[in-house]
C-alpha cells in the first residue's frame, strides 16, 4: 500500500492576520512620513528600517483616537445645532407673540385714547353747559329778590325757607347748581300758584286814626287785595317797587265784609264790585 502524505495544517492564522495587519499599517505609516530631501534620500532608502509592531501599534491608537474624536465632535456638533434650532424656533415664536401684544397693545391705547378724547370733549360740554346753567339760577335769583319786594306778607311767609336757601354770595357758600335751581323752581311754583288763587289771611294794618288794628285781607292774585276790620273799617291795597302799598276807605267795608264771607263759604256766590288800584 502507498501510503499518502499529509498535508500540514496552516499554523498561526491569528498571528497571520495581524502580521498583515502590521504591514498594512506600516505601509500607510511609511507612507505618511515624509521623504527625505537630497543626499539624505539615498540613505533612506539604504538604511530606513520598517515601523515595529509597537510603533505600528501607537499609530493605530493615534488614528482611533482620532476617529472617536472625529466621530464625538460630530455628534456633539449635530446635538448642539438641534438644540441651537429648537432655540431659535422658541425665540421666533416668543417674538411672534410679543409682536402681537404690542399690537393690542397699540389697540387698545389707540381705543383708549379714543374714549378719553371722547370723555373730554363731553366733560367740556358738560362744563359749558354748567357755566350757562350757572349763569341762568343766578339770573332767577336776582329776579326773586326783586319780585320778594312785592308779594304779599302770606306768601313770602310761605316760601321764606326757599328764600332764605338762595346763597347772598355763591363763591363763599358751597350751594350746588342743582339745589339753587331746587330753591328757585320751588319759588316760582309757589308763586304761580298764589298768582292764581283767591286768599284770605288775617293780618295787622294801621287804620285811619293811626293805630293798628287786626283785619281780615282778601288777596286776588298777588295784584290787589282788599281788607276789612272788626269796626268795619276797610282799605285797598297793591304792590310797588318799595313793597305793597295801603289806603284806608270808609265806603267800601260792606262789599269787602260780603266778598269775604262769599270766599269762606258763609254767602252766595254774586257779584260784588271792588276798585281796584292799578300801577
């Protein structure tokens, strides 16, 4: 029998691999470094020795490093410009909405500017109605001083409270427009109303012999009155610049005396003729 031969297994595959390895790396090694100049040039490549294992080892850490480095930066970088851009788009946003506030904002002044303008322009009105309504009751109430002089004694005993109410000097009492208009309009109602009736009222005259006497007066209005005393003395009387003004007669006490009792109720109605005094 013949006998074959054995093949031999192929030691240091491990070991192989990385003599290749080494090599491979040697090679870019030594064609990284840079070469030599001149006369030096023909040593090298005389005497140059390859990279060791250990030098090839270095290098290899180095260009690892690197690539960790590289690859570290880049991702920092790429984390950094997200983070830059969710930023911006926050910022954009945040200026977005104060863009809008600014704009109500400048509405709303504008709005309001518009209602105080609008507050003025009434609040000036208002003033000038005010001073015209000022200058008005003040007017009146120098009318009402004027016509006091000549209403009866019953109705300036009426409304004397309303009277005594109208200020002498308005800058010096604190009376309102309002409340001197209050007094003046309640003033003349009461006189217009006494300018309508027919009075009697019991008052004190001074009689033909020169002393006062208790008479009964009838007033028409507040243009004429007529009075009668227990004696059966009587008097007419009207008004004038200087207050109301009195003369006695002795020939109309009967029809005065008959006019009173028709106003009380105690005769019949008829008529009864009266002189009357006119300015």
């Amino acid at each position: 029998m013949r006998c074959r031969p054995r093949r031999r297994r192929a030691r240091g595959g491990p070991a192989l691999a990385t003599l290749l390895l080494v090599a491979a790396a040697g090679a870019a090694v030594s064609a990284a470094m840079p070469a030599p100049q001149d006369g030096n040039a023909a040593a090298g490549e005389k005497g140059g020795a390859p990279p060791t294992l250990e030098e090839t080892r270095l290098v290899m850490e180095k260009w690892i490093q690197t690539q960790q480095t590289i690859s570290k930066e880049r991702k920092d970088w790429q984390q950094g410009k997200d983070i830059l851009l969710g930023r911006l788009e926050l910022v954009k946003q945040e200026v977005l909405s104060l863009e809008k506030r600014i704009q109500d904002a400048d509405t709303s002044a504008k709005e309001a500017q518009k209602k105080r303008d609008a507050l003025v322009a009434e609040d000036d009105e208002l003033e000038a109605t005010g001073a015209k309504l000022l200058e008005a009751v003040t007017a009146m109430e120098a009318v009402i001083r004027d016509l006091w002089k000549v209403l009866p004694d019953p109705i300036q005993t009426r409304i004397l409270l309303l009277y005594q109410r109208m200020p002498e000097d308005a800058a010096k009492q604190r009376v309102t427009v309002a409340e001197r208009f209050q007094n003046v309009l309640g003033i003349l109602n009461e006189v217009n109303k006494a300018n309508n009736e027919i009075t009697v009222n019991y008052e004190v005259h001074t009689l033909s012999d020169g002393k006062p006497s208790e008479v009964k007066t009838l007033y028409v209005g507040l243009a004429q009155a007529w009075f009668v005393s227990a004696n059966g003395e009587a008097g007419i009387g009207h008004p004038t610049h200087e207050g109301w003004q009195w003369e006695t007669s002795k020939t109309i006490g009967n029809k005065v005396l008959l006019a009173l009792e028709i106003q009380q109720g105690k005769q019949t109605p008829a008529f009864v003729p009266l002189p009357v005094k006119i300015r």
